[in-house]
C-alpha cells in the first residue's frame, strides 16, 4: 500500500515535497531549547519536511537541529525540505530579499526548499511584527502582492529558494497572482488551515484545478494558545467520529486527522513538541481509511476557522471574506 513514492507530491516546478511535514510554530511558552529537541526527534522518526517562519522566531533553533543531524550523518541537505515564509511587514518588493537572506543567516543554511507569502495583507515596514497605532489597531501598508510575488520570483532566480508560493490566500487573490502579466513562476502551494472542521473541499478542488499543492496546518485543530485562538473552540480531536474511527483502526484521533488529508491529496503538517506524539504522528503511512471512514470525516466539516486574524478583519485583502 505504501510506497515510498506515494510520500511526496511533485510540485509544478518538478521539485518534490514530503506529504507529511513537522510544524514548528510554538506559543510563546514552548521554551526554544525544546524546540530545537522535537525538530531532532522529528528527522531521527522520519520526518523530512520541516515548516518554519519568520514570525516563530524559533529559526536558530530550527536551524541548529537540522545542521546537527547533518552534522551526525542522519541526514543530507538535499533531504530536508524546509520552509519559511514572508512576514507581512516586509512586502515591500525590496526588502523581500533581506528579509530571507535575515532567515537564512539565522538558519546559517544556504537556501531554503519554500518560500511563502505568509499572509496577503501587507502590514507596515520595520521591525515590530504587529506594528500598531496609538489606537492599538495595525498599521497596514499599501503594497501590490504582485509585486511582492515578483521579488519571490527574484529570490528562486538568486538560487535562495528552489520554490515559492503563498499561505491563507484564498481563491481570488491566487487568480490575481496566476493571471499577473509576465508572470515567471506559479505559486507551488498554497498553505491553509484545514482539518475535518474546515476541510476546504472547494479551495482544495480549485487549487488542484491549478495545479497548486494543497498544503494544511492546524490539521490536528489547534494548540489553543488564547492569543490566536477563541477558547471555546471545539477540540478537535475530541471529536467522537474521529475516535470511533480511530478505535476500529487501532489508531489515534490524531493519526486519522492526518491520514484523512493525506488519502484527499493534501500535504499535512503535524505540529507536536512531545516525543511520543512526534513519533505517532509519523506513523500515517501503514494503514488506510475506507471510503465509509472518509465519508463520515468529510461529514464533520462545520466550516470552523480557529484562526480568523480579527486583526485584519477591515484590510481589502483580508482572505476569509470570501467563501473558498
């Protein structure tokens, strides 16, 4: 049933990702030694799609746990497939550059596998993530994501990235990139979340009509840090379907979340600092749900965002006004 070629997708430019990738991004009370440890047991489990961020502010940490599994011999360069992403603040066509070149010098590697507009509202230059006014509201910037595209097209030409695409566009803004004139290079994904309580089925169907990869995180629902998420929010893998599921299987609700995206043709993150979990979330390769367990799953959507950005609710670009 699984065969190690059914682990990747081949992406439109002919370079190849891992279906199953390792999430770093961490609230702020995961300390950052921590992180570096579940970054090496994720390599040592199997794992070889790493996902990163400017905005984690965990990229030394990611960095350091990559080049010492390449240091021990575990693992080559080439193997890894690792991704960060554009932070909103720089937009700007010229300092989308430094703001990889800011990345690589922290992850003190040479290129970077991805990279990703990390969001489509353009938010003010300088060095604060969130920069606010004195009405506590964000400052946004008035930047064409054309042109922000276009300085990505620049990094994969410098040999920075082997890919580029985007993270949280939805249907209309992906058009505006695909039909910008002169355009160079397609996006290669899209990375949305997405889980049984959001399965995306019509941005997954439009993507794949584009030939986009369908990249999800928060694909385990989410680790509810207060900040980003609404504390009543439905526990995902709590979820009695998922279980029961589960249960028949021998499986965890989790494994089940992940194998779901996997058979729909989605590439999924599995975000977890806990060795035993990391080591669980890989194992999604040895088993498979029947079209009745997929059925139900896809019956679970409720269309439910845990990650809504009110911040940017009055911002022309803000994606979830739209409905794929």
């Amino acid at each position: 049933m699984d065969s190690k070629r059914s682990r990747f997708v081949k992406l439109n430019n002919g370079h190849f990702m891992p279906v199953l990738g390792f999430g770093t991004g961490a609230s702020v009370d995961v300390p950052k030694s921590m992180i570096t440890e579940a970054t090496k047991v994720a390599i040592d489990v199997g794992f070889r799609h790493i996902d990163s961020a400017y905005v984690y502010d965990n990229e030394e940490e990611v960095g350091k746990a990559i080049r010492e599994k390449i240091a021990d011999g575990t693992v080559k360069r080439e193997d890894i497939f690792y991704t960060t992403k554009l932070w909103t603040t720089f937009f700007r066509p010229e300092l989308v550059r430094q703001a990889l070149e800011r990345s690589l010098k922290k992850l003190q590697l040479d290129y970077v596998d991805l990279f990703l507009m990390h969001w489509p509202i353009a938010m003010k230059p300088g060095e604060e993530i969130l920069p606010m006014d004195a009405g506590g509201k964000v400052i946004f910037d008035t930047v064409d994501l054309r042109d922000t595209w276009e300085a990505l097209e620049k990094c994969k030409d410098a040999g920075l990235t082997k890919s580029i695409g985007v993270s949280n566009f939805n249907h209309k803004q992906l058009e505006m990139i695909l039909n910008k004139p002169g355009l160079k290079y397609k996006p290669v994904c899209n990375q949305v979340e997405c889980h049984p309580y959001l399965n995306q089925s019509k941005l997954l169907e439009f993507c794949k009509s584009k030939d986009i990869a369908f990249v999800a995180y928060s694909a385990l629902g989410t680790q509810r840090d207060p900040k980003c998420v609404d504390k009543d929010s439905p526990v995902l893998l709590a979820d009695p379907t998922l279980n029961a599921i589960a249960k028949k299987h021998n499986r965890s609700a989790g494994q089940v979340a992940l194998r779901y995206q996997v058979q729909r043709g989605v590439v999924v993150l599995a975000k977890s600092f806990n060795e035993k979990r990391i080591k669980e979330n890989f194992q999604v390769f040895d088993f498979e749900l029947t079209p009745e367990d997929m059925k139900a799953i896809d019956g679970l959507n409720k269309n439910y965002r845990y990650f809504k950005l009110p911040i940017a609710t009055d911002h022309p670009y803000y994606p979830f006004s739209e409905e794929y």
